[in-house]
C-alpha cells in the first residue's frame, strides 16, 4: 500500500492504482474518502501528515495543500527570476490557450510581442521542467498544465508587462 512506511520490494508493490484504490476503500469503508490529483509528491506530503499528525485527514490535507502551494510557488518564482516569459506561457495555458498560436497571441495581447524562437524555448523548457505536458490530437500539437495546484496558481499570477 502507498501509505506504508515499511519499503517496497518488488517494483508491482509501486502504483498499482486497482490493488491501492480497493485498500483504500477497505480502510476507510464509509467514512469520506479524500483523493489528491496532480502530483505524486504531493500525496507523500499528505501520507507524511497523516503519519506525523495521526488521521485527521481535514488537518493533512490543509497542511499538504499549503505546502504544496508553497512549493509551486517558489518553483514558478524561481522561473520567473530567468525570465518573465516563463509567466507568461503559464498563464496564456492555465487559461485554456493550448495551442503555440494560441499561446502567442494571448502573450502578444496581454503583454506585448514575443519572438517565436523565445516562445518556443520557453514552451520546450516548461515541457522539460514537467510545468507543461504536450498532447496530440489529429496532429495538432497541444499544451495543458498537469497538476490542478500550479494550474491554480497559473491563473491568479499577477504579471506586470
């Protein structure tokens, strides 16, 4: 089970999500079962919470929440430090803008011109940095922010042009 201190020693013991998700139901039975989305990281926070403070899960999980928002933060302010654009991408994504014109307009719209090798740098170190998945549909390229906490914060940033 995820939540077990004790090591993993046969890599099926990893993420098998059929075999964790009836473990969980088993545990829990009727009470509110809590799921975190995004990620794994955040569920070892929470799992951290739970150990350390027993089962008040309302407790962990606000603890694990905002810990997690700091962490997105510090992360995307570490990005916005090189480079403003890094925001800009972000935001122009966490707003539904999920193809490159998409994103390039809605920079060049809300924050001024980029160039297209800039914008592309950017995309592909978002992609590299795990910020932005790509996806392909009928072979149209198309951008989303995986985990909901750093979409989130995408949305509230306040970018100065």
């Amino acid at each position: 089970m995820l939540f077990s201190i004790s090591p993993k020693t046969k890599r099926s013991e990893l993420f098998d999500r059929e075999r964790e998700m009836n473990e969980l139901k088993r545990a829990v039975g009727n009470d509110r079962l809590i799921v975190l989305d995004g990620i794994v990281g955040y569920l070892a926070i929470f799992g951290y919470e739970v150990y350390k403070n027993g089962p008040d899960f309302e407790t962990a999980l606000e603890k694990a929440g905002v810990m997690a928002k700091g962490l997105v933060k510090k992360e995307i302010d570490d990005l916005l430090a090189r480079s403003i654009n890094y925001g800009y991408a972000l935001k122009a994504v966490a707003f539904g803008m999920e193809r490159y014109s998409q994103i390039k307009k809605y920079i060049e719209a809300n924050f001024g011109s980029i160039h297209d090798s800039t914008l592309s740098n950017i995309l592909n170190g978002l992609v590299k940095q795990s910020f932005l998945e790509i996806s392909f549909s009928k072979s149209i390229k198309s951008y989303s922010i995986p985990d909901p906490i750093t979409r989130s914060f995408c949305v509230s940033m306040n970018l100065k042009q």
